[in-house]
C-alpha cells in the first residue's frame, strides 16, 4: 500500500469516526504525523475546549441583563447546561475512542491474516519447489501397485523423472564411494596394525635371543670327559656350527644356542625355525622344547650329533607366540 493511500484511508476513518469534514480531518491527522488515535483524542479535546469557551461566552453576556437573582438562576442554568454538555462530551469521546480502537484492532486481525495467509503460500511454494521425493523406485513401486501412474502435480512440475533418476544415481554413487572409503581405512589400519604387532615380537625375539647368547656364553666348557657330546648344526647355505655339550644337559640349549646366533643376519636363521635330523622327521627340536626338561642323551643325541637348521616361513594368518 502507497503512502497516498495510507493517508486517504487515514482521513476517511477519521470522518467517519468523529463526524467532521475532510479538512479538518487532513489538519489534525497532519498534526499528530498521521496517527489515527492520537489525532481523534487531539479533536475531541479540541472540541471540548470549544464548548468551554462558548458556554463562557453565554454567561458573559447573561450576566448584563437582569438582576443578581437573575443573573444567578442564569449562572446556575448555564452551569447545569456546561456540566451536561461536559459529560456527554466525555462519553461522547470514549465511546467514540473505543470504537476507532476496536475498528483499528480489526484491520489489524485482517492484515496478520492476509500475512499469515501469504507466508503459508510461500513456504508451500518453497516446499514444492526444493524438497524432493524420498525413493523414486519406491514412488514407481507405490504407483504400480495401484494400477496408474498418477504423481503429484506440484512435484511433477518441479522435478523431473530425469532429474529424479539423476538423484538417485548420484546417491547411490555416493554411498558406493563411502563404502569403498571405509573399506580402503579398514585395510590401512589392519595393515598398521600388523605392522605394529610384526615390529613387537621382532623387539621381543631380539631381547629373547640376546638373553640366550648372554646365557651361552656365560657357561664354559673347559671339562672333556664321557659325558661329552659333540653337536654340529648346518644352515641352509651349508654353513656348519659346532658345540660341545654335556649329554644330561636339556635340549632345549641346543636350541637357545642356534637361536642367539640368529643375531646375525649372515648365519641365515629365521625368526621361527626348528633343527631336525638330516634323514628324520622323529626329532625337531623348537621352541617348545623351551618348557621340557628332556636331555640331549635323552633324545639319542650322544655321543655326537648334526642337526639341519629348518627356516620357517612367517604365516601372516597364524602368527606363533614368542616364548621366553
């Protein structure tokens, strides 16, 4: 609504309230900056003052004729007249007050109305234009089962069956993507974490193998007697390891004493190995014999012996337990 508008509603309302004509009307509601309440009450004090001043007038000019006596009964007449005139003026204004207030009310009930209207038309527009059906293949399924191919008119004009296809493809890349990416995380991490767990129990074999060569070297075996036995190990290059130990001595230090030799990468001893007997598969002494307590003499291993070191492959599905 224009300005000009606004204000000739102003000044009809304001005619219609008090009754008085357009000019007037346009000079108090310019007055009060085009407020329709300001402007009535200015005009009924207005008015007001005006009866004061003619009633004034009337007593003025009563006063000259006649007696004190007369001129008392006029003065109680006119008094009687003013305070009449006052009160209807009074209610004439607060009648006339609450009717402009209850008409301003209502226009203002109708124009919240026609917003409230409006913004619903607006957000249904809204709605229609970018919120998109949840499945189209889940649409198609509904609509073929209940023998049409009926689709709402307001998202038929908004989205089409290509761009509705588009969407779905596009999801479905999506989660395609997302699938593979997670899986892709999946593998980085259980391979970070074999990685970890194979640098462990390479720190675990070194710390094992390095207390074995510290127990080796720690014995001395200066006596030659019976009980001796001569153990020769060769690995798989051919390269021969010889030692002499007592025949009631555990095998499991045949074991030990291979395994700190592991320490050096040019002796070709895996991690995992076992030592078995040239032509035999009845004797494989490994680390399990770490826990027995059976003796060299005990396995048929005296007076002498030689034992072919057996590389074991590391088995990535089932990983054996370093032992102490």
């Amino acid at each position: 609504m224009s300005l000009l508008d606004h204000q000739n509603n102003s000044i009809a309302t304001f005619c219609e309230v008090t009754g008085c004509d357009i000019n007037k009307a346009k000079t108090v509601l310019e007055s009060v900056n085009w407020n329709i309440e300001s402007a009535v009450s200015l005009y009924y004090e207005e008015e007001h003052v005006n009866v004061d001043t003619g009633i004034n007038d009337v007593i003025t000019d009563e006063s000259h004729i006649g007696n004190g006596l007369a001129t008392d009964y006029s003065y109680n007449v006119v008094s009687d007249r003013r305070s009449d005139n006052e009160n209807r003026n009074t209610n004439d204004f607060q009648d006339n007050k609450s009717e402009s207030i209850n008409k301003f009310n209502q226009f203002m009930k109708i124009f919240m109305t026609i917003c409230g209207t409006g913004l619903a038309a607006f957000l249904t527009f809204f709605k229609s234009m970018f919120c998109f059906p949840e499945d189209s293949s889940e649409r198609r399924s509904n609509n073929s089962n209940r023998g049409g191919t009926h689709i709402n008119n307001a998202t038929r004009s908004s989205v089409t069956p290509t761009q509705i296809e588009q969407i779905v493809q596009d999801r479905r890349i999506r989660e395609e993507q997302d699938i593979e990416y997670m899986r892709s995380l999946n593998l980085d991490s259980m391979k970070q974490e074999k990685a970890n767990k194979k640098k462990k129990m390479k720190e675990l074999l070194n710390e094992r193998r390095i207390r074995h060569r510290a127990e080796i070297e720690s014995e001395v075996n200066d006596k030659i007697d019976d009980s001796r036995s001569r153990v020769c190990v060769k690995n798989s290059a051919g390269k021969k390891f010889h030692r002499d130990f007592s025949k009631n001595d555990k095998a499991c230090k045949i074991y030990k004493w291979i395994d700190s030799l592991g320490l050096e990468k040019s002796n070709f001893i895996s991690d995992r190995f076992s030592l078995r007997l040239p032509h035999s598969k009845s004797i494989e002494i490994d680390e399990s014999y770490l826990g027995k307590d059976i003796t060299i003499e005990e396995l048929g291993l005296f007076p002498s012996a030689l034992l072919l070191i057996n590389n074991i492959e590391e088995d990535s599905n089932d990983e054996k337990k370093t032992t102490y």
